[in-house]
C-alpha cells in the first residue's frame, strides 16, 4: 500500500515459489547521480538494486538485513513481493531471495525482533493473480489506491513459509510495523467502518483501534525509545471533502493526496499534527534519538513531484531538506544504531521510471 503512491510520478511488477528459491543477484552499473552535492548527510552511498520497483527497504534489529518488496514485469514479478536479502560489504552485490509465495499482490515487509520472521501483508487468499487495479477513469482520473479487501497480514520465516495469519477480518489490514522490543504490532484496517490504526499484542492476539477521526491512517511506525508512534493521516475539511472520502471508502477506494504527519503517545492518546505543509507528507519514521523525525513530501511542488526527503524536531520546528533528487526519495529508515540510512529513490535510473534502494552512512 505505502508503495503505491510512486505511480504518482512512475509508471506501474512472480513466479511460483519453492522452498528454497533460488537468490537473486543485483547487476552492477557504471554509477551516474547516486549522490547529489547537497545532501550532506550522506557518506559512502550504496546503490543496492538495479531495476525494476523497489520499495519498503527496512532494516532488520541487528542491522545486518533488508526487506523490501519489489516489481520487475521483465522479471516475471507483475505485482509486489516480498524479498529479503543481507546488506553487502561496500562494492560487492546485494544478493536477495524472495520470502512472500509468488501468489497475490504483497506490500509492508518488516522483520522480527528474533530475525528469523518476517511479518507482511498479502492478497494470496483471495486469489493467485495479481488483483486488478482501479479504473481511475470512473473517478474523474483522480490519483487512488485501492485498498484490496483480500489483504490480511502473515508472520513467515525466512524459507518463506507462513507460520502464522496473524489478522483475519474481511477488509484491508495492512501496513504493519513492529515496536521496539517486537512485542507490539501497528497496521491499518478498515474493520470498523473507516481507515485506522491498530495495535496487536503478537502474544496474545488482543488488540485496539488506536484512532478514531474520519480520515485515512496509515503507515505508522513506533519511536526508537518506544514511546511514541508516527503516521500520516488524511484528515477531510469540508462537508463535500468527507464525502467523497466516504463514496470511495465504499468502494475500497481512497485519494491520498493530501496528507500530514500526527505523532501520538504509543497508546494512541495526545494525537496530534506535526506538519501542515500541504499536498502530499508520507512515510515518516523517526531519528534514533527519538526527538526528530524524517519524511518524504512533494510539497515544494505544485506539479505533485518530485518528493525529496526532510527531517524536521518532532514537534514541527526546524524543517530541513536533506536530500535532493529530480524525481523521488521516500521510504526513509535509520538502523536501530543510528549509523545507517536505508531509502528508495529514482536516482542513477538511466532515464527509466526504476525506484531503486540505496543505504548510506549517517552524518549530522
């Protein structure tokens, strides 16, 4: 789901899986702009894939592992999958495997706190294909995602077999991340009527609806310290704007170009808005000291791109514009330890539309 919004600027990728597919090794190109002079922050850039869509590259606890899910039509991948691979040692490849079954569309792979699991969201059991994607032509060509109604969330080891479905309701759940400790699992449901944050205890199974205003939530993430969370949140103004947001909720169906980052205490209580930049500020997460936070906005643009990245204090002061690319940066996430960035980016795409992920050293 949180990939999707690149086909505001790209354009939108499985082949059947066995128990121990075989890897996936990245092709080495000459280098072209993976580093532009002013973003400082970055030191030894890496890019780690080449071609195709890649998004959703997070880190695992120890640092060591990505996952992230990925699109190649000329692959045999016509929608996302989840792939996982160990972080190479400078100037080698990155060498990846695919974890989710080749079946369905995937979307938000996240590893666990043992890192022997990964816990994702897929549309396997409503179907083998990938599932169609909405006419847009029906909505007066409106940018929107569909939130399909198969998507439930999975625990799978890294051989890629399920061991657990950990959600079940008959709408979306997706986009789930993990707390600190491993104990507490976020995501996003339409089970009550509207588009909301949950909290799952992954020992128990218990869980509560964390939001409650009119409006989509999504894509949360815990702070490092694991008292705050983070998300971004459509939050409709008008009569006619809440509306519209309820005709296509209807039909599984929501327009995400207006968006701002909330933070709220890890219990959901003092939510509150942190941005107010206009048009569309997505994928936060926060910095390893938990008092700043990153995220990717268009807002400098009225065209709708490129999105670049920015991180900002948490309680709105201090934007900075930390990186720079012509047509998208987002999916931003810090290693546990502070020292690394992990992020998806147009960059050095030789022209094509390729979202590729690149992981630099940190600098402040």
């Amino acid at each position: 789901m949180r990939l999707s919004l690149l086909a505001v600027i790209t354009v939108f990728f499985i082949t059947a899986f066995n128990h121990a597919p075989l890897p996936v090794t990245a092709t080495w190109q000459q280098a072209d702009t993976i580093l532009y002079p002013e973003e400082k922050h970055f030191r030894n850039i890496q890019q780690l894939t080449f071609g195709g869509d890649n998004a959703e590259a997070y880190f695992s606890y120890d640092g060591q592992w990505l996952v992230f899910q990925r699109t190649s039509v000329k692959d045999g991948l016509p929608c996302d999958q989840i792939f996982a691979g160990k972080i190479p040692a400078p100037g080698t490849p990155f060498t990846y495997k695919r974890i989710s079954s080749g079946k369905g569309r995937t979307t938000c792979g996240f590893f666990t706190r043992d890192g022997k699991h990964i816990i994702y969201a897929s549309t396997h059991l409503g179907g083998d294909s990938c599932p169609p994607l909405p006419d847009r032509s029906k909505y007066g060509n409106k940018y929107i995602w569909p939130l399909y109604s198969s998507y439930d969330i999975f625990m799978a080891d890294l051989d890629g077999n399920i061991v657990k479905q950990l959600t079940h309701s008959k709408g979306y759940d997706a986009e789930a991340t993990l707390s600190p400790d491993g104990k507490k699992m976020i995501y996003t449901s339409v089970k009550d009527g509207d588009i909301d944050l949950y909290m799952m205890d992954l020992a128990t199974g218990k869980e509560k609806r964390i939001t409650n205003t009119p409006g989509y939530d999504g894509g949360a993430w815990f702070s490092p310290n694991g008292k705050k969370i983070i998300w971004r949140a459509s939050r409709p103004q008008t009569p006619e704007a809440l509306q519209s947001y309820k005709e296509l909720l209807a039909e599984n169906l929501v327009a995400p170009t207006q968006m701002e980052v909330f933070i709220a205490d890890a219990d959901g209580s003092n939510a509150h808005q942190v941005t107010n930049l206009g048009q569309a500020n997505w994928a936060p997460a926060f910095l390893p000291d938990s008092k700043r936070i990153i995220f990717a906005s268009n807002h400098e643009y009225k065209r709708g791109f490129p999105f670049n990245l920015y991180i900002m204090q948490a309680d709105g002061r201090g934007l900075q514009k930390i990186s720079r690319d012509k047509g998208f940066d987002a999916f931003p996430m810090f290693s546990l330890d502070g020292k690394k960035i992990v992020f998806c980016s147009n960059r050095n795409n030789g022209g094509t539309h390729d979202t590729n992920i690149f992981i630099a050293d940190w600098v402040e």
